[in-house]
C-alpha cells in the first residue's frame, strides 16, 4: 500500500506510530537491535523457547547446529524438525 496516496491528515495520523519517527524511540530501537545482533552472533538462545541456551544442549540435527536451554527443549524440537522434514520428503516424493 503506498501511503503517499492517502490524504495529508491521514498520513500525518499514520506516522504517528512509526516509532521511528519520535526521537527517544528510536534510542531505544537501536539498542534493542544491537542487543538482538549481539544475542544472534553468541548464538546463547535457546531455539525452541528463546530462554538462554547452554552449550551441553547443542546439538546437529539435520545439517545444522542448534542450541536449547535443556534435555526437554533439545528433544521437543528435534521431533518437530524431523517430522516436518519427514512431511515435507513426503510431499515431494508425491509431486514426482
Ligand atoms: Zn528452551
């Protein structure tokens, strides 16, 4: 949608929640982008629930490394990975 195309007033109104557009807002965005890069390069969140990973939970599953907060997330999402791996190898094999 452009919004260029809006009225004056109503984009006005729009842009009044970009919060790039208030000037302590996008402080904080920019600190909470360097702190979401900063956790992504550690690679310290779990991949199942987002809490901090601890690395003797890491584990290769399917060609890529993974880590979990513990025993319970490792296996919960190893089983969603392998079975949707699995689904989608079904559905190729069905489209040939
Ligand atoms: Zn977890």
């Amino acid at each position: 949608m452009n919004l260029l195309l809006l009225p004056k007033h109503l984009q006005d109104l729009i842009s009044e929640f970009n919060v790039e557009h208030r000037p302590l807002m996008h402080v904080v965005m920019d600190e909470l982008n360097r702190y979401w890069i900063l956790r992504i390069e550690k690679d310290k969140d779990c991949n199942n629930c987002l809490n901090y990973a601890d690395e003797q939970y890491s584990k290769y599953i399917l060609w890529s490394k993974y880590n979990f907060c513990g025993e319970w997330c490792r296996h919960d999402f190893e089983y969603h990975l392998r079975k949707n791996y699995r689904d989608d190898q079904k559905r190729q094999t069905l489209r040939r």
